[in-house]
C-alpha cells in the first residue's frame, strides 16, 4: 500500500518534530540565563527615554523661540513654524513614549525642520 502511512512510520517524524521544538526552547532558556532578552529591554529603554527626553527638550526650546519671536518684529510666519515645530517634537515625544521610536526619530526630524525653516524666514 503506497502512499499510507502506519503509526509506526509517524512516529519518527513527529519525534524530531519535538525534538526541534525542545531545542528551540533550550536555545530561547539560554538566551534569557545569558542576559540577551534583559540587554534588548535596556536597549529600548534607554531608547524611549532618549526620544521622550529629546522631544520634550525640543518642544520647549520650540515654545520659547515662538514666544520670543512674537515679542519682536518679525513675521507672523516665523513664530507659527516654530509653533507647529514645537507640536510635531511634541508628537515625537508621545510616539517615543509609547515606544514606537523610530518614528519618533523622523519625527524629531520633522520638527527640527520646519523650526529651522521658520527660521529662514525672519
């Protein structure tokens, strides 16, 4: 009879099925005892807190250049860019504390950009 298998004949492949399973298991338990899990959450830790801080510290500095800038004489364009680039570092900070940083990365981009752009036009 060809083609059908016995129970006999399952076992086998079932077996290092199994096998490759534990192992995979062993693999991931070694991992762990050896500190790779408990150095990626440091890494991403450190990563959010970096993007957090670094947005919040670009949103101020945005907020302040806008304050400043409609104090004087300059152009209303000027302190609304610096304004819309303090809200998108902002929004960079929330995204990073949610732990979604590399868009919270171009986000700082983003809104570095637009207040250097604000900038060109005083």
């Amino acid at each position: 009879m060809r083609g059908s298998t016995t129970a006999s004949d399952a076992e086998p492949a079932t077996k290092e099925a199994a096998e490759g399973q534990e192992a995979a298991g062993d693999a991931e338990e070694r991992a762990l005892e050896s500190g790779g899990a408990e150095e990626y959450v440091t890494d991403a830790r450190r990563a959010r807190w970096a993007a957090v801080g670094t947005g919040a510290l670009l949103t101020c500095a945005g907020l302040a250049a806008a304050l400043l800038r409609s104090a004087g004489a300059a152009p209303a364009l000027v302190p609304a860019a610096y304004a819309l680039g303090a809200a998108v570092c902002a929004f960079a900070a929330v995204l990073g504390a949610k732990g979604r940083t590399r868009r919270a990365l171009w986000s700082l981009i983003a809104g570095t950009m637009i207040m250097a752009l604000g900038d060109q036009f005083d």
